[in-house]
C-alpha cells in the first residue's frame, strides 16, 4: 500500500511541476508572439480601463486556451510517463475508469 500511495505522490509533483513548467513556457512564447502580432507589450492586466476591450478579450481569449492547453498535454505525458513505468495508470485517473484495460468494446 505504502508503494501505491508513494508513486501516487510522485505522479501528483510530477504532473503539478510538468503542468507549471509548460504554463511557463506557454506563456512567455505567447507574450513574444503578441509584441512581434502587434508591436506592444501585452496587456499586464486585462481589467485596466486604459486596456481597449477588444484587445482584452482577445488577450485573454489566446492566453487562456493557449496556456490550459499547454497545461493539459504536460498532464498527459506526465501520465503517459507514469503508465509506461508502472504499467498502470496513475491512481487519480483510473477513478474515471479510464485504464485501456477496462475500456467498452467499440460497437459496430
């Protein structure tokens, strides 16, 4: 039991330090794109009244999808890692009763 909860442990830092680090990388691509897009720094704040709307929402429409997305893939080579060396995959996602194994049969 003491392995279980040990690797479940690693699997949560791992994931958590993979999904941050990625959110890093995500976001400062992204503010190099929005000044070469369009010669200004991005917005530091979205709310600020001198920030136009447009380029609000479009701010943080970008950033937002970008960076989850970022956050996701990390999360799933994080998993994908973490099944390719126990044989399993981690505790947090077989709640959903996702493991292959256990899949439905695709019906025809």
């Amino acid at each position: 039991m003491a392995s279980t909860d040990s690797n479940s442990k690693f699997y949560s830092a791992f994931s958590l330090a993979a999904a941050l680090g990625a959110a890093a990388v995500a976001k400062k691509g992204l503010n190099t794109s929005w000044r070469a897009a369009t010669g200004k720094n991005p917005p530091a704040n979205p709310a600020d009244p001198d920030v136009s709307i447009a380029e609000a929402v479009l701010w943080a429409a970008v950033s937002g999808t970008l960076i989850g997305v970022a956050r996701m893939l990390a999360a799933r080579r994080a998993a994908h890692y973490y099944a390719k060396s126990t044989g399993h995959l981690p505790p947090q996602l077989q709640k959903d009763n996702q493991d292959a194994d256990k899949a439905p049969a695709a019906q025809s």
